[in-house]
C-alpha cells in the first residue's frame, strides 16, 4: 500500500542557519568625517590611472590650442617670449613625467599583471609614492627575485649535481669545437681525388665492393654540383662524368646505352632519386568496377576480410592503393564476380584523359589485356559502341574473359594490325593508343629492360608508334559533335618514343595538342639537349616512379580538326607519274626482243626431214613463244594480280609429233 508514516519526527521550526543575516553596520557618527575627505579615496587603482590620463590629455589640448593662438597672433616673437613660453612647456612635461615617449627606455610591460584588487593600506601607500618610483620598485623586485631562486637551486644542488652541470658545459663547448674542425677539414677535402689506372685495375681483378662503390658515386656527385671549385686539377668533367657512369652500371646493373640515356634526360642529384625508385616495387592498386558497385562497399568489403588499403589520392575516385592483405587480391570473392580490376595506378590515367562520354563510338587500338578497355566501357555506362583491337590472338583471350567478369555488353572484341586498321573502320568519336614501347618507365616490373634495350630497340619502337599514330588519327572523325579526341599514351620515359612521335603526328596530320585535364604531373619536354619540338608540348604529362610513386608514364591528348591530309595532292600526282613511267618501261621492253632472237631469226632454221613440214604448220614464231614465255618476269605483281592469272601459269601450246 503506502508507506508508514513516522509521528516520532517533528519538523523543524524557525529559521535556519542560513536564513540568519547580519545585521547593517551603524555608522553614524562616522558619516560627518567621511564628508570632508576627498572622493578620490575611494577609487582603485585602476580608476587613478585612468584619471590621470584625462587630464594629460585635456593639458595637451590646452597647450596646443595655446600655441595655435599665438602663431596667429604673431608671426614673430622675441626671444625673451620664446623664452618665457619654453619654460611654460617644460613645466607642463614635468607635469607629465612617467607617460610621456621620452621614458620609453624604462617602461617596459611586466610580465605578470598586478592584483586589481588590494587592500586598503596598499592604496594608501600608492597615494603617497610617486608612478616612477613604484614602478622601478617593482622591475628592481622582479630581477632580484629571479637571482634569488637561482641562487636557492644552486644552493639546493648536491655536489654530484654541480660537478655533472660542469661536465655538460665543457661536452658543449668540446663540440662546438668539433663542429669548427669538421667544417674546416670539409673545406679542405672538397677537391675529390679520382682513383688511377692501377686501383681500378685492382678492382676489377677483385669482386666489386658496393660500399666503396656508393660511396664514391656520392663522393663524384658531390664535386659535380660544384665543380669550379671541388674540380681536381688536371681533371676535365667527361672524366668525372665517365666514372660515375661506370659506377652507377655497377651498382645498380645498367648497360652503358640505358645510363646514357638516363643521365641526359636526368640531372645528377635526380638521377640518384630515379635508379633507387626504380629498384623499390610500386604498390599494388586495384580499380573499382562502377557497374556493379562502388568504391565504398568494395572497400568495406575488403577491410572485412583483413585487408590494409587506402584510396589512391584525390585525384582518383576509383581507384585503391592495398598496402597489406591475409588473403589472395586476385582469389577473393569480389574479384571472381567482378567488382575490381587488378590495375596499375598509372593505367588509370589515359582514361581519365580521354573522357569518354555516353553513347559514343570509342576504339581502343591496343587493348590487350583489358584493363583500360574495362575502365572505358564503365565510363561509358555500358552505352554506345566500344572496339577493343588487338593484333595478338592469344592476347585477346584475356581480354575476353575481363570484359565477361566485368559485366561489359558495349564491346566487340577484334584482332587487326592497328596500322591497317582504317581501311578497316573509321568515323571514332574517340580513340585510345596505348602504344607498344621499350618499357622504360616500368623498370621495376621488369628488371630485363636495365640490360635488353639498345638504340636498335628504341628506334624500332619508335618508328612503329609513328605508323601506329597515324593510323590512329586517320581513324577518328574531325567533324564529331562530341570527340574527335586520340589520347597516346606509353610506359616508357625516353623523348624517342614520346615528344619525337607527337612532333611527327603534328607535321603529318591536321591535329593540335590540348590539355589533358590531369592536374599532377610534369610538363612535357619543349626542349631536350639540342633539339627544339612544338611548344605546344607543355601540354603533355610525364609521371615519374620517384616523384608520384607509380610507373614511368607519358600521355598526351591530341584533337583533330579537319580529316583532310596535308600534301595529299602532291602525292598522288607523284604516284600517278611512277605508275605512267613504268607502263612506258614495261611496254618498251616488251617490243623490243633479245639479242639471240635476232641471232635466231637471221640464221637458217635447219631440220630433218621428218619434221620439217609438221613444225612448219604448227608451232608459232619464235618472237611469240619468247614474250609469252618471258613476259611474266618484266611485269609487277601489283599489275599481274590485276590482270588475273599470271601469263607462266597459262597452258603452253604443245607441239605435234608425226
């Protein structure tokens, strides 16, 4: 029910403790001798201050006012008055000593700030001092104070403790000490001494000691950032030059052909950058298939089965970066029903250059193995046409299996020499040439290419990326709504195989260099060593292992705006005067017979009397036997498989035989 009720405690009654006031103080027999006392007693400190700074201003308005009205009045005094009114101004400045910017040297802010509220003795004391006087006590207070505790914790120290601060002091001093010498002998030392004929003979007879070999790589790096002055005597720069190639070959296994290549397009300091990222691997990165999830899911999803990963940087939304995993990236669920791509960071990059749009008509020239014909076709939203080309059969087969995990519908999978491929297809809104190159810029990957390249190499590839280039542009259609757009791309970091292609597509073909709307990344190169390209250039990327952390990459974007061919007209009149000179060469030869015809025809045909009425009916002239016999090897194979049947496979007449 409710609770008991306890009679037994009575409340209390009356006011508490607290209720309890103090009664008002009597102080009326004080009240007539606080009336005579000033009103300025019972101001703070604070308030004084306050006043005081009133009436300086209101004494500088009076004394300027004052001498306004004096130069008015006279224009020139006597000296007794300019006299009488210097003395008048130096009372006043009296009158204003301790805030005036004559005493600036002595009033500085204390650092910690006064107690706003004192006693009643205090401001008594204050009254009857003068600001100067309390201020210097105060500083004076302070100085002291801080000499009295350091002499307190001196004096507090134990003589273990003295004698260690002693020590400390003299290790200081010994190093400074140090530092000096090291300097100076540094100094003395700049000038690096190259090893002679006879120690490199011994180190070549020796197994090579890396130490000694990075050490002197450092060492000649050293002397070629200054080398006016660290230069030794005697020594040109070719010499330094050739030592730190050789040695660079050593350390890190280069041919001589590829360091070359390396020191002319790198300075020295960055050189050193390149060939240590070149030896690290680059980390693997995966891309987000957006037809069937999003980066998000996929990344939980990952992190649910124990993996380390993070996004790959601002400027990729699909892009993931795993840094550490319990489980096969390429064995997982998510991979087998195709919400990622196994993908290098850098692959991502032409793509997003290209920009494909909705409903368009895309090739990709090289697409093998799949992975930016993938990234296309999710671009695309699986709308439109894509032609993923690739002229090696066994490599379309993968392409193949990509676009059937991925979900793709977009995509007709082809198998054509690119160079051959517009008299194929064209009309492209937009083409992509992942051009085949000497793979410099993925060193890591493929550590063949320090020692496999030479200058035959680079040349081959080169030559093939020109033809590639611009069968490519003769693909795309200038006059699209939407494209007309070729973005080249390779993985190599060599000027041959990069701005020396696009120069050439520019000379050949009417096509312009636009930006490829990629914030990071380096400038393309305007100029290298002694060759000038198009200054339109700059508007080409190149990414680099030791500055982004991913492959060795170039893309440039090129727009066609006109599908005409420049000098088009000369060649084909050139063309048409070849083939006119060669029909006149065939048909000359053709008349004309041979020596031993002649030799024949005048001499008297002897023969048996057996056959001699026979041969005589059937068989034709010799001059007709010898130009169908004959005739096959003068002529072209252009013009015979024209014509039809060769003339040497036509059935010969046969002679008859009594």
């Amino acid at each position: 029910m409710g609770r008991k009720a306890k009679f037994q405690e009575k409340p209390r009654k009356g006011p508490g403790k607290k209720t309890k006031k103090q009664k008002p103080p009597n102080l009326l027999h004080l009240v007539g001798a606080k009336e005579q006392d000033d009103s300025s007693q019972s101001l703070t400190r604070r308030a004084r201050k306050h006043l005081k700074k009133l009436h300086q201003i209101e004494a500088k308005r009076v004394t300027s006012k004052q001498k306004k009205e004096q130069n008015k009045r006279e224009n020139i005094t006597s000296e007794g008055e300019t006299a009488s009114e210097s003395d008048v101004e130096d009372d006043v400045e009296e009158n204003l000593k301790g805030f005036t910017d004559q005493n600036q040297d002595w009033l500085i802010p204390k650092g910690k700030k006064r107690k706003l509220v004192e006693s009643d003795h205090d401001e008594e004391d204050f009254e009857g001092q003068d600001s100067d006087d309390v201020l210097k006590d105060e500083f004076d207070e302070d100085e002291s104070n801080s000499d009295n505790e350091k002499q307190d914790e001196e004096e507090e120290l134990l003589p273990v403790e003295k004698a260690s601060k002693k020590l400390q002091k003299k290790q200081k001093e010994m190093r400074k000490l140090a530092e000096e010498e090291l300097k100076t002998n540094i100094a003395e030392s700049e000038t690096y001494v190259l090893p002679s004929g006879q120690e490199i003979e011994k180190e070549t007879a020796q197994s090579p000691d890396l130490a000694v070999i990075s050490q002197r790589i450092k060492d000649i790096v050293h002397v070629l950032s200054d080398f006016a002055s660290r230069r030794e005597d005697g020594r040109s720069r070719n010499d330094y030059v050739d030592f730190l190639r050789k040695d660079l070959c050593l350390y890190y296994g280069y041919n001589d052909f590829m360091m070359e290549k390396l020191m002319e397009l790198f300075p020295t300091a960055e050189l050193i950058e390149v060939l240590e990222a070149n030896e690290v691997q680059r980390p693997v990165t995966i891309r987000t298939n957006t037809l069937k999830t999003r980066r998000r899911d996929l990344a939980q999803a990952l992190i649910n089965r124990s993996v380390n990963l993070d996004p790959v940087g601002k400027w990729s939304k699909v892009g993931l970066v795993i840094y550490d995993s319990q489980v096969p990236i390429g064995a997982t669920p998510e991979y087998l029903a195709g919400h990622y791509i196994l993908q290098g960071a850098a692959s991502l990059l032409p793509v997003m250059a290209l920009a494909p749009q909705v409903n368009e008509k895309v090739l990709d020239m090289c697409a093998a193995p799949g992975g930016k014909t993938t990234h296309i076709a999710s671009l695309m939203k699986n709308t439109g046409v894509l032609f993923a080309n690739d002229i090696h059969q066994d490599r379309a087969k993968a392409t193949v299996g990509n676009i059937h995990r991925l979900g793709i519908t977009n995509t007709i999978v082809c198998c054509h020499d690119g160079r051959k491929f517009p008299k194929v297809i064209t009309g492209f809104d937009r083409v992509l040439l992942d051009a085949p190159c000497s793979g410099t810029g993925v060193v890591a990957k493929d550590p063949e290419v320090k020692t496999s390249k030479d200058a035959k190499d680079i040349q081959r590839c080169s030559h093939l990326q020109k033809e590639l280039i611009l069968a490519a542009i003769d693909c795309l259609d200038a006059h699209s709504k939407s494209g007309g757009y070729l973005v080249y791309s390779t993985c190599s970091i060599l000027p041959e195989e990069n701005e020396w292609v696009i120069d050439f597509a520019l000379k050949k073909r009417n096509v312009k260099v636009v930006p490829t709307g990629l914030d990071f990344g380096k400038e393309g190169l305007a100029k290298y060593r002694e060759y000038r390209f198009h200054p339109s250039l700059k508007h080409t990327r190149r990414f680099y292992p030791h500055t982004q952390n991913m492959d060795g990459f170039f893309v440039a974007k090129l727009k066609k705006f006109s599908n005409l061919i420049p000098n088009q007209d000369k060649l084909g009149k050139q063309e048409n005067e070849n083939t006119s000179m060669s029909k006149e060469k065939e048909a000359k030869l053709l008349d004309k017979p041979n020596e031993k015809e002649k030799d024949s025809e005048d001499s008297p045909q002897v023969s048996t009397s057996k056959y001699t009425k026979s041969t005589s009916k059937v068989t034709p002239s010799s001059k007709t036997v010898h130009r169908k016999k004959f005739a096959w090897r003068t002529k072209k194979p252009d013009q015979e498989r024209i014509k039809g049947i060769r003339p040497h496979l036509k059935k010969k007449p046969k002679l008859s035989k009594k």
